[in-house]
C-alpha cells in the first residue's frame, strides 16, 4: 500500500468518525442547573401547561438552537434542531 493510499483511508476513517459523532449527538443528552429570572420561570410554565407536545428539556433545548443559529452557528445538529423546532417535526 503506497503513502497516498494510507492517507486516504485515514482521512476516510476520520471522516466515519466524524458521521458517526455526528449521529449520535441527537442521542446525547446532559444535565443542565441554571438560575433563571423569576419572570422567565413563569413563563416557560405557563408555556408548558398550555402546549401538551411540549416540556421543559424539549423547550430549553430549542431556546439554545434558536439562539446559536441567530448566532451564527453552522453546525448540523443545531440547525436540524433548529429547523425541526420551527416546524414542529
């Protein structure tokens, strides 16, 4: 096997790799504890009791796609998610 090939299958290795990651960040998950404003709080739960498709992960979890995306962020994940949330997919 000549260098050239050897350096194509690792970048091709690297890039299954990266698939792969990519994949499985939608079944990622972490734990988060913020403080937030009391007039925030309220209105997330007000939100979440009149909308039976919603909970707090699921709308924490878009709040931050939608804000990386208007942010600039051009990472799959977020605008999949970001996209998703709009449409309600």
């Amino acid at each position: 096997m000549e260098f050239n090939q050897i350096e194509t299958r690792i970048d091709e290795i690297k890039t299954d790799e990266v698939i792969g990651l990519e994949n499985d960040l939608e079944l990622m998950s972490i734990s988060l504890e913020a403080e937030v404003p009391e007039a925030l709080y309220i209105g997330m739960k007000d939100f979440i009791s009149g909308n039976e498709n919603w909970d707090q992960s699921k709308l924490i979890s878009s709040a931050i796609a939608n804000f990386l995306f208007q942010n600039g962020s051009e990472d799959r994940a977020v605008i999949e998610k970001y996209l998703n949330d709009i449409f309600n997919l």
